[in-house]
C-alpha cells in the first residue's frame, strides 16, 4: 500500500526476480501501472497465482488486463486469482464481494499504515 505507486516496466523486471512470490496485491490511491509490463511479470513469474490490483487507471484498461491475463494463464494456473479495478470506482464494493475470502483477509488491507504514528501501550 502506497499512495501514488508507479508499477513501471521497471519495477515489475526488478520483481520477477523474486523467484519465491506467489502473491502480490498492489492497494495505491492515485497509482498508476503499465499494462505490458504487468503482463511479462505474470508470464515470467509462473509460480504467482494471485495479482490483485487497486489502482488508478481507468476500468477498461483494468478489465481488459485481467480478462488477459486470466484467458493467457488460468489453463496452467488453475488457482489463479485475478482482480484488476480502479481503487476509487463506484463499483469496487461489489467486486470485492466476489474476491476469494482467503485472499482479501489475509492479504488485501484497505488501510495503509505507512504515515500512521505508533501505537501507545
């Protein structure tokens, strides 16, 4: 979770390096994401089986990545979780409703804690 994320080309390259992940979930108010270069990840990371992203963009650009990425992936991955949507869409409730429970208890936090002050015992 970080306000005003850039998934570059870049930083995706850097992240197939990490042969162990097999989740990511990006939560970014005003993030942006390159569609190309999440789709390389995916494809070079084969052990990955859940990208769930919570971004900026616009809802087709995001349908069109996950519906591409499913349709390339999910005969080979057949656990694969994809959720692609526009952080601030009306319709985000809805979406997450359908989400795997596992993946938004455990994984998904709408909340960043990135600036907050320590708790005081």
């Amino acid at each position: 979770e970080q306000p005003y994320f850039n998934g570059s080309a870049a930083f995706f390259e850097v992240l197939s390096k990490c042969q162990q992940l097999r989740r990511l979930c990006l939560v970014s108010r005003q993030g942006t994401f390159q569609p190309s270069a999440v789709t390389a990840f995916m494809q070079s990371c084969v052990d990955v089986i859940m990208c769930h992203m919570f971004m900026n963009g616009t809802l087709v650009t995001c349908k069109m990545l996950q519906k591409t990425l499913l349709d390339s992936l999910s005969s080979s991955r057949p656990a694969l979780s994809v959720v692609i949507y526009p952080l601030l869409h009306e319709d985000l409730d809805n979406v997450i409703r359908g989400m795997p429970l596992c993946h938004l208890d455990e994984i998904t936090l709408f909340k960043s804690r990135v600036a907050e002050e320590p708790m005081k015992l």
